[in-house]
C-alpha cells in the first residue's frame, strides 16, 4: 500500500508524532496504514551479537524488557527520559528514530550504539547505518513507499559503562542538550568509547573525533574535557526557548562531560 | 469523508458508532457516545486530560485514532465505581485526601492511577510522581493527589490481604 500510494500516505505506528503533526497541519497525508497488527514489528530479540528490535516496540516495551536491561541497559534509561507514562505505551522505537525529528532522543542513542536500520519496501530491504540515515530536520535516507522495519544493534561488550545525560525543562520535554556514551574501561583506561549528542543540530550526531580521542587514554579531567569540548565543537544548536545557541552549545559539552565520567563508573 | 465502523467495548458494554476516519478516540468517546468523562485539555498529548485505558494501558485518547480502537477495550471513569454505586477505592480515596479542587484532571488522574496500581501495587510516592507524570493539575500542586493514591493502594492491598 506504502508503494502504490506514494508520498500521499504514511505509515502509522504509535501515532504520537504524525497525529499531533496533523493537528498543526504540518502534515496532511491522504493516507495513513495502521501497522498496529503486524506482529512481526513487535519482536525483542537478543543473541549471536547483536540485538534486533522490531519498530513497532514501544517505548514501554524498551522500559520493561528483563533481556534488553541485560545486554544493553542504556536503551531503557533513554526510554525513561522520553515523554510521560502514556506516550509510552504508544510511542514506538521505529517511529521515533524513523520521524528525522532532531528532538527525538532515539537516532542519537542509535548512533552511540552504532544501529543499523533496515528499510524495506515492496522492491526488497536494504540496511542503512544510524550513522549515515539522518540528512536534515525531517530528512531522511527513506524513499517514499519505504519503511524503517528493524533497528539492529551490536550488542555492547560485557562490562562497558553506559549514561544518556539529558538536560531537560520539566517532565515530557525535548533535550535543551543530551548526550549518549558506552565506554570499555581497562582500569581507568579507556579502551574504546563511543559518543553521540541529540537536539543541538538539524539531526543527532555522532561525535567521532570525541570518541577517538578517548580511546586509550587515562580517563581524567584533562581528557575528558577535551572530549567534550570536541563533541561541542561538532554541535550547531539553534536559540529558542530552551536557550541561547551558546548556552545550549555548552550544555551539550556538560551532557558530555556527565555521560563519560557515569559510564566510566559504571564499567566494570 | 468516508464513514468507518468501529465497534468497541467501552466500560463493558459492546457499542458501536460511525466515524470519519479522521475521528479521534476522545471525539468518539464524548461526542458520538456521550461518555463526557474524559475531558479535552490541551489536545496536544501533553496535560492528561483525556486519558483513558485502552486494551490495557493508559493512553491520551486525544492522540489515538477511533479506528485504532477497534475491537478495542476501554475504561473511563464512568466505569470505574461499582455497579451498586460504591466508589472505587481510588475515587473514595481522592475524596478523602481532598485530592481535587476544580475536577477538571480528576478523570484522567483516576483513569491512569488505576492502571499504576494494577503494574504497581505498592508505589513509593517516587513512583506516583513518576507515574502521574503525564498528567497535569493545575490546582493542587499534586501533593493530595500522591496521597490519595496512596491511601488508596494501602486500601486495595488491606482489602485483597483480606480476601
């Protein structure tokens, strides 16, 4: 149906972002398909290295699920952060990170967990990493008739330390700054790390310079500031009402700053 | 528009309606079954005032499509006392700790404390806050509402401890 019906059509998983969307006639689709009974989109799976969450998932689903707190206990604590009790049950990992909503706490997360996103169409799928999926506000690597289907994780090593840090107004608000971290310790060496920020750009990024410059170095103030300071380097946020371009710019190095020194804590 | 029936069970009853695809629940609730109950705040999905339980979780009906509720199984608070007119421990409990002044929240803080209780029986105050987070209250500053949900869970874990 996607494919025959073109640009006028969009699928509809939880409906927290499409239905508020067309309420302020940002968005005037012809059509909309439901895609609340295919039970496919539902599957949690973990195992053999990865993680496979299917896109219907909610955000509940990501909060209460006992295997993904065990293999990869960031993606809830990201859940937790999003909205409130009852966009939770609705909301969806696929529509979250699917949207290209700069806001969403998801595609960064995504990008920190280095996701990958299979689309699928009636043509066959094809994967797209969380890396390269994000082009602007709304702008993605999807083609119309195409559908974001199943967000493949490589499950993070054994011991890695973990935070997402979001700064935020009050209960149910996007990030002013947020920031995403997994790291692999050796004492306090840093074997590996990996960083990525949300909301202080058109798309969430991933902080590549920062999350090399930690890798092998003795976690300390000196290094971690560097890191952070890179990772606001990459950040280009705009002034609104959750402040000014600099303080939000300065925010995201503290989100930073705060998300290496849990997740160092937190390795083991 | 084209017309879609929906056939739902609202409160335990089987009904059904006519709606334009483009129907929201809470539309369908107050206007097509006059189940006024659930109030329209902010129509945003942000204040909570239009929640109710469907299929088992809480939702902002203002949010939810009518056809997405087909086959579905909703609760307002019209379904919540029982059926000869005692409160619901919840509603009992609200009015014993004065956890309302103009009301207006009141169905939607019911609705969504019902389901807390049933995920969790016996929430620290932490967890109400937490846990009523997606509903606002604009009088009470939330303290009689975290204690009459409170009160309530006590009342509900007596009673079933009894049972």
């Amino acid at each position: 149906m996607l494919s025959e019906l073109g640009s006028d059509c969009r699928p509809l998983a939880g409906g927290h972002s499409i239905i508020p969307m067309m309420k302020l006639r940002l968005a005037a689709p012809e059509h909309l398909v439901d895609l609340g009974g295919i039970d496919e989109l539902r599957d949690i799976s973990v195992g053999g290295g990865s993680i496979e969450i299917g896109a219907m998932v909610t955000q509940h689903e990501l909060l209460t699920s006992a295997e993904l707190g065990k293999a990869c206990p960031i993606i809830a604590e990201t859940s937790a952060l999003i909205a409130d009790p009852q966009v939770r049950y609705c909301g969806t990992l696929g529509g979250n990170v699917a949207n290209g909503d700069p806001g969403n706490d998801m595609p960064g997360l995504m990008q920190c967990l280095n996701a990958t996103y299979v689309l699928e169409s009636s043509g066959g799928a094809r994967e797209v990493s969380a890396r390269e999926f994000y082009h602007g506000v709304y702008d993605t690597a999807l083609s119309d008739g195409e559908m974001l289907t199943l967000v493949r994780i490589p499950t993070p090593p054994a011991g890695h330390g973990y935070a997402y840090s979001k700064l935020k107004r009050k209960v149910g608000d996007y990030a002013t700054a947020a920031a995403g971290v997994i790291v692999s310790m050796s004492g306090s060496t840093c074997q590996s790390a990996s960083i990525a920020l949300t909301n202080v750009g058109d798309t969430a990024l991933y902080a590549a310079d920062a999350s090399e410059s930690l890798a092998g170095a003795e976690l300390n103030d000196e290094t971690i500031g560097r890191a952070a300071s890179l990772a606001e380097g990459i950040t280009s946020p705009v002034t609104d009402m959750r402040g000014s371009e600099e303080y939000r710019k300065k925010m995201a190095g503290v989100m930073v700053t705060r998300a290496i020194r849990l997740a160092a804590e937190r390795a083991s | 528009m084209a017309k879609t029936k929906v056939s739902l069970t609202v409160n335990g009853n089987e009904v059904e309606a006519e709606v334009d695809s483009r129907t929201l629940l809470i539309h369908l609730l107050r206007e097509h079954l006059n189940i006024t109950g659930p109030h329209i705040g902010c129509d945003t999905s942000h204040c909570g005032a239009c929640t109710v339980d469907l299929n088992g979780k809480s939702v902002k009906s203002c949010t939810v499509l009518a056809v997405q509720a087909q086959d579905g199984q909703v609760l307002t608070v019209e379904g919540m006392a029982n059926a000869d007119g005692t409160l619901h421990p919840l509603q009992q409990a609200f009015m014993d700790n004065h956890g309302l002044q103009c009301g207006f929240c009141t169905p939607g803080m019911l609705i969504r404390a019902q389901r807390l209780l049933q995920e969790n029986p016996n929430p620290t105050e932490d967890e109400i806050r937490a846990g009523i987070s997606g509903n606002l209250c604009r009088c009470t500053g939330y303290q009689n509402i975290v204690k009459a949900i409170s009160a309530a869970a006590q009342q509900m874990n007596m009673k079933e401890a009894a049972e």
